[in-house]
C-alpha cells in the first residue's frame, strides 16, 4: 500500500490494498436486472469502478496517524463535501474514494492475477457460473475479503452514517472502511463498504452486521465478496448472478432491535 495521509490525496491503485472497484447501487431486494437501453451492463459499472480506484485517494491510517487528528481529518473530508472530479476552478483533484484503515488493518494477501486467470479458464470451460464455482475461485487463491455495503443520499445521510463507521474503524472494531465521494454528475446515492477478512465465514460477515448497527446504522444493507467485484460480477451481469449474498435489513420494532439477514444464495433467512 502506498503512503497514506490526514491532509492531502494519496493515490492508491488497484491491487495494493484489499479494497476493490466501486460498488453500484444494489437492485431492489437484490434482485438481478435485464440489461436494457437505459440500465449499465456489469462491464460498464467494472469500467467506473476502474477509473475510481486508480485515482488519488483520501485516507486516514489508523496505524500510522495520531488518534487526535481524526476529528480535524472527519470534518475536512465530509463525503457529502468531497467531489468525485475536483471543481471546475481545478483547486480541487478527482478523488477515488475516501478511506479509514483500523489500527490492525493489513491488506488482503490473495492472488488477484491467478485468480482472474482461473475465472477465464472456468469461462472457457463447460463448468456452471454460480456462486459455488466462484467461491471455489476464491478459496483456491486466497481472496476472502467482502463488505458490507450501504447506499445513501448525499448530505446528512451519508455523512452520519459515515461518521459512525469511521470512528467504529479507528477504534479498532471494523478493520478498514471507504465511502463514495459527492458525484454532482450522477443521481446515484452514495456508497460506504465496510470490510471483513473471510466472506466464506457466516458468523463472521454476521458480527460484522452487528458491529455496524451497533455504531447506529439503520438503512438496508448489502454484503458482496471482493472476488465478485475482481471478476466484474456487478447489477446486470451476463451470468444472471445476483451481486450480493446477504441482505440485512434493521427491524425497528423488534424488542431488542435487530437486523433480519437473508442469504441471497439460499433464500433462507439467517438471523
């Protein structure tokens, strides 16, 4: 990983760290879409992800950065506040993503390039495109890592929630976090992912679950492994696979408060 700062952009390309291309914002109850005239195919959203991890990132390094600059750090960053393409003055650079890395965060040590090789030979083969095959991938090349994902309206919204998970990664709860910055370009919401080591552990993708509502999160979330978005398995996608394998959504009216999980891959409800 490259060097990081609390008061510039630092350019982070893909494959350093353990985070992976942007994530679009997930189709209603995560249901997969039929490409049409006015919807994205996967590989336009895989060329979007592209271009935002390749250009300089805003991050705060847990690990190498005083606890009492963080404040400073959140209120200058705001998500809301922080353009995707700079301004028009050009004051401003793009900037890819905004990220906090947790005091024990250490990137993803999978092999990215062997794996993609696989995937093409699994492609040219006669074998089915499912979430087992692709998980297979996974665990044969050590790439583990996926997030939950949250989808926000810029301004208060993504501001807030992105401040409770921030401060939750900088106190060592969750080990790495990254939100969107502002598109005035798009209509898109915002998206916050918050990271975990081993998709393939349910009760760990499950406490991950937990540690977010517990910072005061309460919107819908998504959980999607990082090897998807390396195989470019976005909304839209050729092999009709659903993007995301868990769906969290926080039940208000449950004494105690809860999130009611469902496994996208099994339809079956998890908590």
């Amino acid at each position: 990983m490259r060097g990081t700062s609390t008061g510039k952009q630092t350019s982070t390309s893909t494959g350093s760290i353990s985070f992976t291309m942007e994530e679009e914002e997930a189709p209603v109850d995560g249901e997969v879409e039929t490409p049409s005239a006015e919807t994205y195919a996967a590989e336009a959203y895989a060329a979007e992800a592209m271009a935002a991890d390749m250009d300089p990132w805003i991050t705060f390094d847990s690990r190498r950065t005083p606890r009492s600059e963080f404040e400073g750090w959140l209120e200058t960053y705001r998500p809301s506040q922080v353009c995707r393409f700079g301004d028009e003055e050009g004051r401003a650079n793009a900037v890819g993503w905004i990220a906090v890395y947790g005091p024990t965060f250490c990137p993803g040590s999978g092999d990215v390039s062997s794996l993609q090789e696989s995937w093409e030979k699994l492609l040219a083969g006669s074998r089915p495109v499912n979430f087992q095959t692709v998980k297979e991938l996974a665990l044969n090349h050590g790439v583990l890592t996926g997030k939950w994902l949250m989808h926000l309206d810029s301004g208060f919204k993504v501001d807030h929630a992105w401040e409770c998970v921030a401060r939750a990664t900088v106190e060592g709860k969750i080990s790495s976090v990254k939100v969107s910055p502002y598109n005035p370009k798009s209509d898109a919401k915002q998206v916050i992912c918050a990271y975990n080591e081993n998709f393939t552990d349910e009760s760990e993708v499950m406490r991950l679950d937990s540690v977010i509502r517990a910072t005061g999160v309460k919107c819908p979330l998504s959980y999607k492994p990082d090897v998807y978005s390396y195989l470019g398995i976005y909304r839209n996608n050729r092999w009709k696979m659903c993007p995301t394998i868990y769906e969290s959504k926080f039940d208000l009216e449950c004494v105690p408060r809860r999130s009611h999980i469902i496994n996208k891959v099994t339809n079956l409800e998890v908590t």
